[in-house]
C-alpha cells in the first residue's frame, strides 16, 4: 500500500489527469468533505496501480447509474480526459439497462444527453 503520508498529492495528480483541476465543486461544498474525497477516495482508491483510471471511471460510471446518483454528470463530462467517447457511455449505459432496471438507464441517458447537449454534441462520437 502506497504511504498515508502521500496520499493528498496522489489524489490531486489524479484530479488533474481526469481534468477536474482540484474538484471545486467539492471543496466549495465542504472543506472537510473535500479533503476526505481528495485523501481517501482518489488519493487511496483511484491511485492503487490494480486498474487503470480509464478503467476505474467506467466501474465508476456503472456505480453511479446503479446508484442513481447525481455525481455521474461530473464524470460525464470529464470522461474525456481518460479517453472515454459518449459512445462508450452510452453502451455502459445499455450494458447496465438489463442488470439495473428502465428507471435507471433512462435517469443515466438523459444526464449524458445534458452533458452532450452542454459540449454542444447532438449524436454520439467523441467527447
């Protein structure tokens, strides 16, 4: 396991290469929230050498469909930065249609059709 002591700077070089600079979003929420998901989530977790970060946001992508969780927009958006088109979230979002359920696929669809519509893509391709 990677040092403790470490993981802050880990988990801010992942930021940057997934294009969230140093999640904003998250620090303007709360301080404290921020410095547990900058530490343990992505400086822990998204840091361990197991799978890739490409690979990671795709599990993660399928999670928070599952969990119908507002956070998948953010991934949306900055997919892209690991390599992954709106192609290949649809098809996560068709994969998990038949093992989660309609409600979900359709909450899942119609946040990638807002963060396409936001990137002004009107069809799949690259993100």
């Amino acid at each position: 396991m990677p040092d403790a002591k470490d993981r802050r700077k880990r988990g801010l070089e992942v930021y940057k290469q997934m294009g969230w600079g140093e999640n904003p979003g998250v620090k303007e929420l709360d301080e404290d929230l921020w410095a547990f998901t900058t530490d343990v989530l992505f400086g822990e977790i998204w840091a361990r050498p197991g799978l890739s970060l490409r690979d990671r946001e795709l599990v993660t992508l399928a999670a928070l469909i599952a969990a119908k969780a507002d956070g998948i927009s953010v991934h949306m958006r900055n997919a892209h930065h690991l390599g992954i088109s709106y192609d290949e979230m649809k098809e996560v979002i068709l994969q998990c249609t038949v093992y989660l359920g309609m409600p979900k696929a359709l909450f899942a669809m119609r946040k990638l059709k807002t963060v396409m519509a936001e990137k002004g893509k009107a069809t799949g391709g690259k993100a």
